[in-house]
C-alpha cells in the first residue's frame, strides 16, 4: 500500500501540451478516479505514474520513494489496460503467472527450450502456480485456467487482467478504462466487483475513465481533468453539489445541467424576463439547474419560469420531463419527479404543453461570466460591506 | 399442400442455370488454370511421349519406377533437400533478424528496406552473371577477402562440397529482402499495448519481450515465410542453370533442372512429366506439413 505523489507534472507531445502544471496526492489506499472527456490527458497522467511515458518536468512519488527513471515493473504498480492486453498464446494461468515468472525465474529459466534444463525452475512454478490459483479462486476463474484468452468472454478476461495485477500484490492498481470494452449489463456488474476489491485488498486504487457514473459511483475522491488541468478534486458529492464552474457542472451530472442566462437587475436575477425568487449575487452571469433543482409549479407562481414541454420519460421510479425555457433565447431545462410527485403534478393539472418550472434556492447554482461559481457570502460579511 | 410438404422442392430450373452461370467464370479459370494442365500433365507422364514423335505408348507406372531407381534423379532430390536446408533457416531468420532492426528505425526505415528489397526486385539471371564474376577464384573480389583469411584461392563453384552451399548463400541473399518486408509488416500489427503490459510485468529486457511478445505474435508470418521460403528454395534453377549447369559433377543438380534437362535438353516429356508430378507431391507434402505443424501453436 502507498500513497502516490504528482508534482508539477508537464508532457507534451510535439507542439501539444497534455498534461499542465498537474499536482496531485492520492492518498494511501484510496479510491481516486481521473475523469474527464478525451483529450484531458487523464490516461497520459496514469501512463507517467506506469513509467509507460516519461514527463517533460515534475516528479513522480509512490510510496516515500521518488520513482522518475525507475522501470514500470520496479514501482511496485499493476496495470489493468482497456484492451486486457494479455498474451494470446498463453494460458490463463500462465498469464497471471507472468509478473511472478519475471521475478522468481533467471533469465535462462524463462528461455524456451533452455528453461527445461533447471530442476530449480519445476520447483518455484509449482509455487507460482499455488499463488495463480488462489488469486484465480478470488475473481472465480478456476475453470478456466487451462484456456486460452481467445475462449474467454469479454468479462471472463477482463477478470484475467485483474488477476495479473494483483497476483504480484501490488502497492497500487493503475486501470486505464478498463470497463469501457464491456457491454452496458456486465459494467455495471463489474463495477461493483471492482469498488468490492478494492474494499477487500485495501490497496490504491488509480482509475481512468471518461464515464462519470463509474466516476461518481466508485471512488472515495474524484479529479475531473480539463485540457491537461485538474479542474476539480473532491468527493463526488462535492462534485455534484459544490461544483467549482461550471465546466465541471456540465460534465458531471446526468442528464446535464441546464445553463441559463441571468441579468442582474434592480437588485433581482432576471431570466428571460422573469424574476427569480434567488438571491442575488453580484455578477452572475448563468444560473445552473440540474434536473432535481427544478419543480413544476401552477401558473402565477412568483419566480416561475414558463418553459414548453418537448418529451417526457417514465424510468419507472421517477420520469424526466424535457423542456424548453420561452423567451430570447430557448434553453432546455430537465426536469426530474419521483413517480408520485409526477403523478401529483399530473392530477393537479400541472403538466401541460405548457409549464412553469420554479428552481430550488437551495439547489440552483450561479456562475459569473467566466463560468467560475460564486457563492453568497456569508450574512455578517454583508452586513459588514454595506455598513 | 401436402405433398409439397412431403418432398423437398426442386430447385426451379432458371435459378439453377442462374446459379451455374455465377460459378461459370471461376470454373473456366480454374479449369484452364490447373485441372486440364495437371491432367495433361499426368497423361503424359504415363505415357513414352518425346517431342514430335508421332506415336505414344502407353506405359503406366514405368515412368515412376524408372525414376526411383534412376541415380542421377535420386542425387538431384538429396542435393534439392541440402540446398533447402540451408537456405529455410538462413532465409527465415535473416529476414526476422533484418526486420527486427529495421523496425527500429524511425527516419531511415525507408531507406534500409530499399536496400534490403533491392536483391528481391533484381533478375537473378543477371545477378547470377555479378555473382560468377564476384566468386571468380583468379579474378573475383571476394578472392581477396580469402586471401586475407589465409584461406588461398577458393573455388566457390566448381569445388563439389562448396558449391551447393554457395548457391544457398545466393538464395538466401535474393530471399532475405521479401522476408524482411513480410516480418515487418508482422511486427507493425503487435498491439503496443502487450509490450506496455509486458513492461509493468517485469519482461522490459530485449530477450524476455522477443520470447514473450514478438516471437509468439509473430507465429502467423512465421508459418506464412517458412512455407513460402522453403517452396521457393525447392525450386531453385536459375542460380544452378547460369553458374553451374548442375555440375561439377553433378554436385549441385537440382529437382527442377533435372527435370529441364529431361523435358527441354533430351525431349523425353514423358518422363519430365512423371519427374514433375513428383516434384509436385513434394512441394504439396512440404505445405500441408509445416501448416499442420504450425497451426498448432498460431490459434489463439
């Protein structure tokens, strides 16, 4: 187990600059997830902690050990790679012996042909392969040890490349998308399995992926990368919630965030024409609803804003109503019910082609001009300024 | 209804001949092709045809029998299987070991696989001719190098133990090129990301990532040279037809040449015919074996 230090960490590739200036502490034993849309060059970042590429300037630390120039195999990391990459000539056994082959053999036993040779070689296999079955035991591949990868279904491998990983019993995993070449069912299966490993091996967990639900279901910590930054580090609750601007409320979130133009006047934010009942904030520019911060309310409803509804989707426990706000400019908005708050609004006759949508104060969020999130200060500091 | 159900249908007439007309084309090609020479082919090696005779006698199996007892057949077959022996292995493995480093390059790669395809796109008849005057043991260059080595003057081609090795060398420097460029465009398809892999398990030295990635990728192209390699050494003419003419004394005549002797030299087309048949067999044989062989282990 380790924590895993990132100190100003830069790469370009030719006249691209990937990653800027990245500073991160992933904590011993934590869950971190780097997300972001592709091109962040979030899988670059876990590729420098691999040793797989080298930065431009910054330094690498796992564990209290500085780790830039040290070999892939030496950093005491796994890698779990979206394409599994294991070798198709081989086992399933022999895959997951593989790390421990690399270790415990001298290169000579390793040698086909060669390796025959050394009475030593029986022994320690027989020791690896003791350890080969009981990590195959724990991610239930007992079966199929005597296949080969081309006989194993898409989760059957990826279960493989796991236990490759963690046959060596490494100090952190380093999974690149690893759940991306799945079908939608077995992801979320395996989602769970792998947040329940994580419990059970107590390891550091690095975990890339441009898919936020595995992001926000899966980790102790997130940091969403834009355009080679770390916009954002935090819970995914802080994520969600208190995001930072408003890039990082777009991106995370589903279905996204509804950004409206807001004008400030007479004291009041004013949307489309409308006065909202939120407390004003000087310079917001864009005031952010996601689909829970928004409820249809009757006509005349101070701060209401009148919108047109374009579709409606029943998931069974809840229904997402899609909306456009009137006005200058159309914006669509989400909106999300409970069952029985939908049918409530229904019977009240509050769903009509026509709506009005009252936001949360609660829940909404403002961002100035330049998409960063302003927050209401504080009273005392108020009162404080005007005296 | 009912009896319909009970038989199958016929296939109605018009789709039918619709059918033949679709498989006319590559049945004329084929035919043309392979099945009516091969079949003439095998006529005439049963028969005692020499060119222009008017009459044919039908023999049987004489032809065959003549030709396993005939010494001057037998010694082509050892000396075509000598030359095979040298020229798979040097061939193959050069090829793999010239790949492996031009690979390697980023800015000169272009130019390394000119260099090495060059001997592939030349006339090895006229090659042969710069090859006799290199191997001159008075006038040659290659004289000096021996000289230098304190080897004395040595007689390339016209010394028997010497010679089958020196047109293997030949075949092996006109083969080298083509299996290079096949072991390359092989090495490109090796996903990266099993060398990645292979880099965090511990396999980052040349030898473990040549035995643990390179070697077994490669297993597909490897089957595809060696059966392709040992097929063009098994016919080996020109290198014998323009040095050696078979000789000194017989020690480089090969399958093919006999079989040009016996056709185009003596006229006796029946017998070259038996003589090609076999040759036919072999060439057969070889590719079944080594796919068998190799398909074992290439499936993944």
């Amino acid at each position: 187990m380790a924590a895993i230090g990132l100190e100003r960490i830069c790469k370009s590739f030719g006249g691209t600059r990937v990653l800027r200036d990245v500073t991160l502490a992933i904590r011993d034993g934590e869950f971190l997830t780097l997300v972001g849309p592709s091109g962040c060059g979030k899988s670059t970042l876990l590729r420098i902690i691999a040793g797989l590429e080298r930065q431009d300037s910054g330094s690498v630390t796992i564990g209290q050990r500085r780790v830039d120039g040290v070999r892939p195999s030496e950093r005491g990391v796994a890698m779990v790679f979206q394409s599994y990459a294991l070798y198709p000539h081989l086992t399933v056994a022999r895959n997951i012996a593989t790390p421990l082959e690399m270790q415990r053999l001298t290169l000579l036993e390793r040698l086909p042909l060669l390796r025959l040779l050394s009475p030593r070689r029986r022994r320690i296999m027989r020791g690896i392969m003791a350890e080969v079955e009981a990590v195959a035991a724990a991610l239930q591949l007992e079966g199929l040890l005597g296949r080969k990868p081309a006989e194993l279904s898409g989760g059957q491998r990826q279960r493989v490349a796991l236990g490759r990983a963690m046959v060596r019993r490494p100090d952190a995993f380093l999974m690149d998308e690893p759940l991306s070449n799945l079908d939608a069912k077995l992801r979320v299966h395996m989602r769970g399995e792998l947040a329940d490993l994580h419990r059970r091996l107590g390891a550091t967990f690095v975990y890339v992926t441009h898919d936020q639900t595995e992001a926000m279901t899966m980790s102790d910590r997130v940091a969403l990368m834009l355009e080679g930054r770390i916009e954002q580090l935090g819970t995914p609750a802080e994520l969600y919630d208190a995001p930072r601007t408003l890039a990082v409320a777009s991106f995370i979130g589903s279905p996204p965030i509804a950004c409206i133009p807001v004008r400030l006047e007479h004291e009041a934010l004013v949307a489309a024409g409308t006065r909202l009942a939120l407390r004003a904030i000087p310079d917001a520019a864009i005031l952010g609803l996601r689909a829970e911060a928004v409820t249809p309310v009757r006509h005349g409803t101070p701060g209401a804003l009148p919108a047109r509804l374009s579709r409606a989707e029943n998931l069974g426990a809840e229904w997402l109503l899609y909306a456009t706000l009137e006005g200058p400019a159309p914006t669509p908005v989400v909106c999300r019910l409970t069952a029985a708050a939908h049918d409530a609004a229904r019977d009240a006759g509050l769903l009509g082609e026509r709506l009005w949508l009252l936001p949360d104060p609660a829940r909404a969020l403002l961002f100035d001009a330049e998409g960063r999130r302003l927050v209401a200060a504080p009273l005392r500091t108020r009162i404080g300024a005007m005296a | 209804m009912s009896l319909a159900l009970a038989a199958p249908a016929p296939v109605e007439p018009f789709a039918l001949r619709i059918g033949h007309a679709y498989a006319a084309p590559a049945a004329l090609l084929l035919a043309l092709i392979y099945i009516v020479p091969v079949s003439v082919l095998i006529w005439l090696s049963l028969t005692d045809y020499t060119l222009g005779a008017v009459d044919i006698r039908f023999l049987g199996l004489d032809n065959f029998s003549r030709a396993l007892a005939d010494p001057v057949f037998r010694r082509s077959i050892t000396n075509t299987f000598a030359y095979v022996a040298i020229v798979l292995p040097g061939g193959v493995l050069l090829g793999l070991g010239a790949a492996l480093l031009v690979h390697r390059r980023i800015r000169s790669r272009s130019l390394w696989e000119v260099i090495y395809f060059l001997p592939v796109t030349s006339t090895l008849i006229a090659m042969a001719t710069v090859w006799q005057f290199l191997l001159h043991p008075r006038l040659g260059p290659v004289r000096e190098i021996t000289l230098a080595l304190g080897l004395g003057e040595v007689a390339f081609l016209s010394d028997p133990a010497l010679v089958l090795p020196t047109l293997a060398a030949i075949g092996i420097w006109q083969l080298v090129g083509f299996n290079m460029i096949l072991f390359l465009a092989g090495l490109s398809a090796i996903p990266r990301d099993l060398y990645e892999a292979a880099a965090l398990d511990g396999a980052s030295g040349g030898i473990d990532r040549f035995f643990r990635v390179t070697w077994p990728q490669l297993g597909p192209t490897t089957m595809f040279v060696t059966v392709t390699t040992s097929i063009t050494a098994f016919k080996v003419f020109d290198t014998v037809r323009v040095l050696t003419e078979g000789g000194p004394a017989g020690a480089s005549e090969v399958l093919l040449y006999v079989i040009y002797l016996e056709g185009f030299q003596y006229f006796r087309i029946g017998y070259a015919a038996a003589l090609t048949l076999i040759f036919l067999a072999f060439i057969l044989a070889f590719s079944i074996l080594q796919a068998a062989a190799l398909d074992r282990r290439i499936h993944y």
